[in-house]
C-alpha cells in the first residue's frame, strides 16, 4: 500500500510539473536573438522562461509518455494500434496544432529538406526500410527520435543505432 501511494505520488508530481512547464511555455514564448539561440532558456523580467524549442522537446517527452508501447498496426490512427505516419500526424495536430497530410509518402515531400546536423526538435527524420517503403518520426534532441516501431510499438530510439543509421533517408523541417 505504501509503495503504491508513493508511486501515485512521484506519477502526479511529475505530471503537475510538466503542466506547469507548458503553461509557462505557453503564457510567455518569444523568439530568441541569435546570441541566446544556444541557450534553452533565456532571462525576461527577472523569470526565466523556456525557448520554443525546449517546448517543443517537453511535449514530444510528454506524447511519449501518453503513448509509449501502443503497438503498431499498419493504418492504424489509435490507442488500439498505430502506425508511424499516423503517429506523426496525430503528434503534430495535437501538440503543435499542425496538420499534416496522413501518410509518410506525402509527408515526406512537406517543407524544407535540411541535413542531418542541422535537426531541431520537431524536424521529420524518414528512412527507407525498404525497396519501396519508409518510415518517419520525429527528432526529439541529443540524436533521438520518437516513432512507432513494428516491434516496440512507440517508442525513442536514436538515429546513431546501427539500424537506423544506415536507413536513414532525409529530415525536413516543416
């Protein structure tokens, strides 16, 4: 009973702490100057305030946590199963207010294509996984991605593993 109360308890911190953070990020964001660019966090007003893409970053985390281990299911749009584009479209609907066109084909040929070292958190990041088809997610930071894999469901994997380094397509910033 008490771990289970402790649990309950580190389970609702954590998530009144990421609400707070996005209702911080969402009263105040502003652009940064390019010398502040490399930082996550600029000074306003005696507050410290989180940048757009330490933003962007915390509700990928956050769409993780809701998601994580749903399995893939090809065509799928749902809790029930999902599959990649599907995931990346929900992703970007419903925590960045982006439609995006449903399917990886179509996606793949949205906004503008950009090299590997230059991704930010939100970037499109698509693999050939074979002949004809290809696979997305979305790049989180620190070389991680969140997408849906056929064996782990939704899931981080990282663009240096093995696999995916050598599937690796192209990313687009849309």
């Amino acid at each position: 009973m008490y771990y289970q109360n402790t649990k309950r308890f580190t389970k609702n911190t954590y998530i009144f702490c990421i609400y707070f953070i996005l209702i911080l990020t969402a009263s105040g964001c502003s652009t940064l100057s390019e010398k502040q660019a490399g930082s996550p966090y600029q000074l306003k007003s005696g507050t410290i305030e989180q940048s757009p893409i330490k933003s962007v970053i915390n509700k990928l985390y956050h769409q993780h946590q809701e998601w994580a281990g749903v399995r893939y299911r090809l065509g799928g749009i749902n809790k029930n199963g999902i599959d990649c584009s599907g995931f990346v479209y929900l992703t970007y609907k419903s925590k960045m207010g982006i439609h995006l066109p449903r399917t990886t084909r179509q996606q793949s040929k949205m906004g503008k294509v950009i090299q590997k070292h230059e991704l930010n958190a939100g970037d499109l990041v698509f693999f050939r996984t074979g002949p004809t088809s290809k696979h997305v997610g979305i790049y989180i930071e620190k070389n991680k991605f969140l997408h849906v894999s056929q064996k782990k469901g939704v899931t981080i994997s990282r663009l240096d593993n093995v696999y995916w380094r050598a599937k690796y397509w192209k990313s687009v910033r849309v």
